[in-house]
C-alpha cells in the first residue's frame, strides 16, 4: 500500500520517518502552493476550512504520483474538524478516486486505539516496533522545533537578510536525512550553532530591544508557512522575534499521545486553562481556549504583542476573538486578530503587519524601554 498525506509545516518529515522505518511506501505531496490550494478551492464546499481546502490539494497531488492511501489526523467537535475525514471522503471519491482513507483519531488517553490503526497501516508490525519508530520520528519533531526557534531568535539580528533561511533550511534537511537519534541530535546541535553563526556579536547584544510577538490560533495556519502568507518570516524581516504559542512537538504531544508522555506539557495546560478561565471556561473545539489562554502567559511574560491567526469561519477561533479584546485590555498587551483565506491579498495583511510592528516600537518607547530603530528593520514584503 502507497500511502500519502496532507502538509503542515514539518510535520511530512515526521510522518515519512515513522512510516518508511516501518516499511510503509510513502509519496509525499507537492509543498502546498498557489497551484494545489487552487485545486482544493475548487474541489471544496465554498464555505470550508481553509486547511481542507489546502488538504484537498495536497492529497490530489499525493494521489496522483501514484499513492493508494490517505493518512489524516481526525478530530472531535464542537467544530467542523469531527466531520473532516468523511467530508474529505467524499470529495475524493466524487472525483473518482479509489483510495482507501485511514483516519488517526485524537486517543484521549487510549492509544491502543491509535495503534490498532498503526499496525495495520504498517502490515502488523510489532508493537514495540512501531513504538521505537514514533520514538524516531518525534526526536526529529523536536528537533525541527529548536531549529526553527532558533531560526526566529536570528531573523531580526541576522547580517546579511535571507541567509539564515538558507542555513536554516540545510539544517531541516540534515535533520531530515539523519538515520539514528544521534545523528538527529548532532545534526540539531550545528544547525542552530549555524544558524547564531548568522547573527554579528554586535547585533546579538542588540537582542534585548528586538520586540518580541506571541503567535497563538489555529494550529494549521500557526504551522504552515503556506496558509499564513509566511507571517514568521515577514515578521521576522520587521526585526520581530516571534514564539509560537503552540509547537508541532507540544502539539502532537498533547493530542496523540497518552497521559503519562506529556506530562511536562500538561502542566503548560493546565496553566493555559487556568490562565483563559476568567474570559472562557471551557473547551470550544480547535485551539480556541489555547489561543486564549496563551495571549495571557504571553503577556505576563513580557511579550510586546499577541497576533492571533486563524481561518476564515472558523468557529472556536472566532470565539477566540470575541474575547482577545478584553484580555488585551486587561493585560494592556497589543492583539492583532487575522482571519486568513484563499481571498487574502497580501497587500493588505503587509500593511497591517507593518502598522501592528509600529504600534509594538512606539509603545515599547513610550514605556521607556530599548528598541531597535526602525532603520535596523527591514519591511514585511521584502524577500516573500
Ligand atoms: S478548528 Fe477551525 S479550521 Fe479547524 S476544523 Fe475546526 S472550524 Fe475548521
């Protein structure tokens, strides 16, 4: 069986490493482009998730180099993530294509349930097998994380602008291509010695007056670079540093595996839902109670400013930004919401990015604190 699946950031990386150390034939779609979100849009009710629209494509470009199979990650309600797989389903056997869709349902604590699915995904391997092999595949996710918040601490200092993306990028794909932890550790370790490699002594004394902008919303458009019109690099060209609320690791920690291996992030939950009680007290579906409960810590945590990204009509998000407002005005921190889809311009989110970034430097002035001059900072468009 050849199998494929969607794109969300470096999470194909993860995925083809679990699957071919288990003997699994895996094509791994295009990256999503103008081209396959075209192909979505077209194949997808109008008023769909943007991500299923992206997915759509993804998986048309899987299915047409051949594979058989479509992995996806499930999900439960509220939102319309609990009808994700039949809807996607459908949409591909209207278009006549005769996959078979294999659906990683969220465990909730029972993972036996999750690797029943893995097994036959992978022809009964053994238990103990499979478990070796996701062990592999998540130290490649956390990895790929430290790169790339290693590569957000760099963006703002870097000397020459685009090189610490080149470095950046050679760095994934030794992490990509490494055999064995070792070789993923050590492959990890001179990344990230590279990529500060990018950044002058003089500029890296400068780190204190970059400003620093919390990123929280939907975990598909915070993780594809595609979906979000490359918000970390176009704020990172501002001389922003910006922290995910949520990594792919924390994530797939949190939602795929049982209680006792996250436990380090389920105290960071339980601080979020704590954090979000006084404006939302419980869960909305998606990552609505987290994008509320994130813009919190991250402003008690000194962060200039909280950009909140998700999809157009999507629901627990749009709760989400019903309440940012009133956090924002209780902390006193900044929030952009931004509703992204396949009609965004990117003139317009250029703008605001721009205005959002300035509004961050007069305030962090006004507050008697260091910032880098606006001369030392680049603008959202440039590069993209
Ligand atoms: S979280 Fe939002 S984008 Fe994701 S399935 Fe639910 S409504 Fe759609």
């Amino acid at each position: 069986m050849i199998v494929t699946f969607a794109h969300m950031g470096n999470l194909w990386i993860v995925v083809k490493t679990i699957l071919e150390d288990l003997g699994v034939e895996v094509v791994v779609p295009p990256r999503p482009s103008r081209k396959s979100l075209d192909l979505g849009v077209r194949h997808s009710p109008e008023f769909a998730c943007f991500p299923l629209k992206l997915n759509i494509g993804d998986f048309i470009g899987g299915l047409e180099r051949g594979a058989e199979a479509v992995v996806m990650v499930g999900g439960v309600g509220p939102c319309r993530l609990g009808h994700y797989a039949q809807v996607q389903e459908q949409i591909l056997r209207d278009l006549g294509y005769r996959c078979e869709m294999i659906v990683l349902e969220p465990p909730r604590g029972r993972l036996a349930e999750l690797l029943a699915k893995v097994r036959y995904l992978t022809g009964n391997k053994p238990l103990g097998r499979v478990w070796r092999a996701v062990r592999f595949g998540l130290e490649k996710l956390s990895a790929l994380d430290t790169l790339d918040q290693a590569l957000a601490r760099a963006r703002p200092l870097e000397r020459r602008p685009g090189r610490v993306e080149d470095v950046h990028r050679r760095a994934v794909e030794a992490v990509a291509g490494a055999a064995d932890v070792r070789a993923v550790r050590r492959a990890a370790a001179e990344g990230v010695r590279a990529i500060e490699g990018c950044v002058t002594p003089e500029a890296a004394g400068d780190g204190a007056a970059v400003l620093r902008v919390g990123l929280v919303g939907e975990i598909y458009m915070v993780e594809e670079p595609f979906a979000n019109q490359e918000l970390e690099r176009r704020l990172g060209r501002l001389g922003v540093e910006v922290r995910r609320a949520v990594y792919l690791s924390d994530w797939v920690r949190t939602h795929l595996l049982p209680n006792p291996f996250r436990l380090r992030r389920r105290c960071r939950a339980s601080l979020v839902r704590r954090a979000a009680a006084p404006y939302l007290g419980h869960f909305v579906g998606g990552e609505g109670l987290v994008s509320v409960g994130e813009s919190v810590l991250l402003s008690r945590e000194g962060y200039d400013g909280v950009i909140h990204v998700a999809p157009f009509t999507c629901m627990p998000e749009i709760v989400a930004s019903s309440l940012l407002p009133e956090v924002s005005r209780d902390l006193g921190v900044p929030v952009m919401s931004l509703f992204l889809d396949e009609h965004t311009a990117e003139a317009g989110l250029v703008t605001r990015l721009e205005a959002f970034v300035d509004l961050l430097a007069r305030r962090r002035a006004a507050l008697g604190a260091g910032v880098r001059p606006p001369a030392a900072r680049g603008t959202a468009g440039a590069g993209t």
